[in-house]
C-alpha cells in the first residue's frame, strides 16, 4: 500500500453500535461491546471504525435525532467510556470516526424545547414558518419528510416546524451563524478527546432556499429533475463555506484528521464540490452502490466517479451495504439489474432472493472493492456475508419508515439485526451475555449459521475470505491509493484492470467460465477455479509481469 494519508486510502468498517456487541446484556449494543471487539477487528485488517450516533437520542431515528452532542446515549455508556474506546482503539492501530448529525436535531434538545416555548431567539435557529390556507392550517408547502407524510408539524401556538426526516428531528437553520458556531464547537469537543474525524450525515441538505418554495414534483428528493443547485434544499450552493470552515477546524489539529461526507447529489460531478481543496477529504460514493451487478455499469461507476472525485484532488470511496439499504447479498441475489434509485428506502422483494447467487455475487464483488485505487467501507457483517432480514415480523419493526409511510414501506431494519458472534456462547447468536434481555431487533432462525466464530478457519468462509483480501491489500505495493488501467474493453462481460507494480483483477460476470490471463501467480480467488478457468461471478487477483 501507498505512504499517502491513512484517509486517502483505508478500509473503514461501520459500526451500528446498537446491533454490533451488547455487553451489560439489555439487548442493546453498546461501548463496552465495541471495546471486546477490537482484537476482532484489528485482526479483520481494517484500518478505522466509523460509529454510528452515539450521542444521548431518543432513538426516533435510531440515533439520528441527537438530544445531546456532548454527551453519549446512555443505552451505550458514557462520555469517560468514549474516551476509553477511542484510546483502546489506537492501541488496536484503529482510529475512530464517529457520526455527527448536523442537519437535524432531535425535538429533546434544549435548542428546540427552548424554541417550542417561545424563548427570545430560539426559534431562529430551526425553521418554523406559518400554515397556509384558512387559520393557517395547511402545511407552509409542499415538501415531504424522506419517511413518508409532510415535512412539517405544527405546534401548540399554530405555527408550523419544518423537518426532512422524523418529527423528532427538525430541520437546523444553517442561515443562524450560532448554529454553524456550535456545530464547529462540538467538533472541537470530540477532536479533544482524540476521534479521528466525521462521518457527516445529510451533508448535502443544510442550505434550504429562505423562500421555501413548493416543489415542482413532490417525489423529487434528490433533485434530479432540478438545475444543479436548484433544488429547494438538496445540494445548494453555500453547503462549501460550512465545509471550509469544518476542514479549518479539522486542520488546525495535528495526526490528519478528516471528513466523509453523506452526500446524495442529483450527478456524481456535483459531488466533487464537496471535496475539493480545502473542503471535506473524502465523500461516499454511492453511484456505486446503486450500481447493479453488470459489467458496463459497475465499470461506468468506476470511471464516472473516480474521475470526477480525482479532477478535485479527493481519493475515490467504495462502499456496497450501510445500514440505510439493502444488504449486498440480497441485491445482487434479485433476478433485476435495475437501478435503484432511492436505495435509503428500498424494501427487499419476498421471496424474490437467490442467496446462493447474491453471496457468490458478493465474494467476487469484494475482489474488485479491494482492487480499486482509494478508500473502502465495510458495514459490519458483511465480513460474515449476512443477507438482509426480509421477515422481521411488522409488530417488532423499528424504523420510522414503516409507521410514518401508513404501514406501506418497511424500511431499513432488515440491515440492522443484530450481529450473530458465536454459534454456542452467550445469548442471541453471542450478540449478548448469556441471560441478557432480548436484542432489539430479532435475529431470524438460522442466524447462527453465520457466527463469527462458525466461520473463524474455515478456508471457505467469507469471514476468511474478507481477511485474506484486506491482508494482502495492505500488504501490496499496487493497492491502495494510486492509479488504474483496464485491460478488458468497454461492453465485455469480464472486466480486468491493472494496477502497478504487477497486480491484476479480473471479475467475471459473464455466463461461461473464461480463461485466465498470462500470469505469475493467482494470489486469490473468490471462488475455487475450475479447471484453471475463473467461473461465472467470480473473482481472482493475479501476480503478473
Ligand atoms: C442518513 C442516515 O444514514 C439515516 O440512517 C438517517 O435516517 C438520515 N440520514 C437522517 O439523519
């Protein structure tokens, strides 16, 4: 791997803290849990953890709704256990980027009790506007929260607050400098106590249009059918200057801390505004993510993204499953290569998965995540190749989604079950201590089917195959940060790329096995090969000269 900074090109590995380890046994992941783990994870070979909210919520939106940014969920522990993590975790060689939620608050934090009781100035920092139609008892416009119902609520006094996502999550006025003052703040609070960086969330949604006009299609939260920048609220101009001053403050601390920015753009071109010199470091590239698996369109992710995000100086990002979409197994196990155009809302289709398929799909699409020059992101369990849960009984759903869509979309809780550790030990597939409370969300029957310790030296697990490919990516002059060079031509079902000094990855997602290249050496192998040829949907890297 290359010496550029350790963002240019890491293997981040998200942590839904509510699903990843509970210790003290309430059926809840937490820190404590978090700190057992790290041996896990050192010896996984990621770099860093990205942490999902952690700051004390009343988890309308799992987390997402923050009460309180200098202080931790009590569910998962408290601020002195943060500390405590984020020192363990350097000794492990991880560092730690935790979330940070600056679009929103949650309707418990002080600013907005404060602003629901009329206090001089308070309201300001949110967006409250009066109704339309008689006695003001219309919505102010036409905007819809991303969870299904209108994007306002109307409170006690008549007035009306404005917020994208749950009623327990108003919309900020990032027009209000002390909002962009405390939000600098609370960076500095935890850049003191020595996280690494942010994973920025709705980072590009904190400029809305002061006149909040109605949308010309309401459906439209992506801007798509907008000029750039024209959308009401997705992507407008003036999102840079608060990343300025955010990159500012990242800067003046030392050991290269830095920004990932969740920023959903109607074109991949516009992301690069976001990581452009002297803005973020880094932004999710999720044109890829949504790509289904077929050659020419994982190829045009490739270089549609890479080119822009390298014409601003920034290193690409790979990212496949989060905890907002479905499950990479169980994407490409669908008979569909469609392209999923609102994946933070996609819904599995029952019955409707081949898992043998989408998990081979899966093992070779690691391959060719590891091979591409820039960062990489993997959300816990898809190193145990976890599919997504399509039968959560409705009674036990958590997502907002599914009651503010009027019990019509399911949501994201089937990416969110919690992570199945040990096929004998503890409670709940060992996410808990033996005796623990239930874990939040049900784990379906069979889970421990993918326990950690059930693949742990099993040559053929995907746990072991996550290891190997991360090791040798670490280990390999040619991966990482740098450049690439593909060999196959546009429309071939194999794709084939080369990286320098002597590496190359060839995916075949044709329907017939192929042939090897010339080669050195096959270093791995998604799959077994058959008779030295590399069979459909599957991977191989190669020592060549
Ligand atoms: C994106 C997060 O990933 C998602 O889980 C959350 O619901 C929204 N932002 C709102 O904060």
């Amino acid at each position: 791997m290359s010496d550029s900074p350790w963002w240019r090109d890491a293997v981040i590995y998200q942590v839904y803290i509510r699903s990843f380890a509970d210790a003290d046994g309430d059926g809840i992941g937490d820190i404590a849990g978090i700190r057992e783990r790290l041996p896990y994870l050192a010896a996984l070979g990621v770099d860093a953890l990205w942490i999902n909210p952690w700051y004390a919520s009343p988890q309308a939106d799992a987390g997402y709704d923050v009460a309180d940014y200098r202080a931790i969920e009590p569910a998962y522990g408290t601020v002195a256990d943060a500390e405590k993590l984020i020192v363990d975790a350097h000794e492990h060689g991880l560092r730690l980027v935790p979330d940070i939620v600056p679009n929103h608050t949650s309707d418990q934090h002080v600013w907005f009790r404060a602003a629901l009781a009329d206090e001089p100035g308070a309201r300001a920092r949110y967006v409250f506007r009066p109704g339309s139609g008689p006695d003001g008892a219309e919505p102010p416009n036409n905007w819809r929260s991303h969870f299904g119902g209108p994007a306002w609520t109307r409170v006690a006094d008549g007035s009306w607050y404005l917020h994208l996502f749950d009623p327990g999550q108003p919309d900020l006025n990032w027009a209000n400098p002390e909002v962009a003052a405390e939000f600098e703040a609370v960076l500095r609070f935890w850049f003191d106590r020595g996280v690494d960086g942010f994973r920025i969330d709705v980072a590009h949604g904190l400029v809305k249009d002061p006149a909040l006009p109605d949308l010309t299609d309401p459906r439209d939260q992506l801007g798509r059918s907008y000029p750039a920048g024209g959308h009401p609220y997705v992507d407008r101009e003036g999102v840079e200057e608060i990343y300025e001053a955010w990159r500012r403050v990242a800067d003046s601390y030392p050991g290269e801390r830095m920004f990932v920015a969740e920023a959903w753009t109607p074109a991949p071109e516009r992301l690069a505004r976001y990581v452009a010199p002297g803005r973020l470091h880094t932004a999710f590239n999720f044109d890829y993510l949504v790509a289904p698996w077929d050659p020419a369109a994982l190829r045009e992710a490739i270089d549609v993204t890479t080119g822009h995000l390298r014409a601003a100086g920034a290193p690409a990002t790979w990212v496949l499953s989060n905890h907002d979409v479905v499950r990479h197994p169980s994407r490409y196990g669908r008979p569909t290569t469609e392209r999923e155009e609102v994946p933070t809302s996609t819904v599995a289709r029952d019955g409707a998965t081949d898992l043998v398929l989408g998990t081979r799909r899966a093992r070779a699409a690691l391959l060719l995540e590891a091979a591409l020059p820039g960062g990489m992101y993997v959300y816990q369990g898809e190193e145990l190749g976890l599919p997504e849960v399509e039968d959560i009984p409705d009674d036990a759903r958590q997502d907002p989604t599914w009651q503010r869509s009027g019990f019509t979309v399911r949501g994201r809780d089937g990416a969110r079950v919690p992570l199945p550790w040990s096929a004998t030990a503890g409670t709940s597939a060992g996410f808990s201590p033996p005796g623990a409370t239930a874990p939040w969300l049900p784990q379906p029957a069979g889970w421990t089917d993918y326990a950690a310790d059930r693949q742990e030296g099993d040559p053929d697990s995907v746990l072991e195959l996550y290891r190997a490919a991360l090791r040798r990516r670490r280990a390999h002059p040619a991966l990482g940060d740098g450049d690439m060079a593909w060999v196959s031509a546009p429309g071939d079902a194999v794709l084939h790329l080369r990286r320098e000094p002597g590496f190359a990855c060839v995916v075949n997602l044709g329907l017939e096995p192929v042939d090897l290249p010339a080669h050195d050496e096959v270093l791995l192998a998604s799959v077994p090969l058959e008779g030295g040829r590399l069979g459909p949907d599957a991977a191989v890297w190669l020592a060549v000269s």
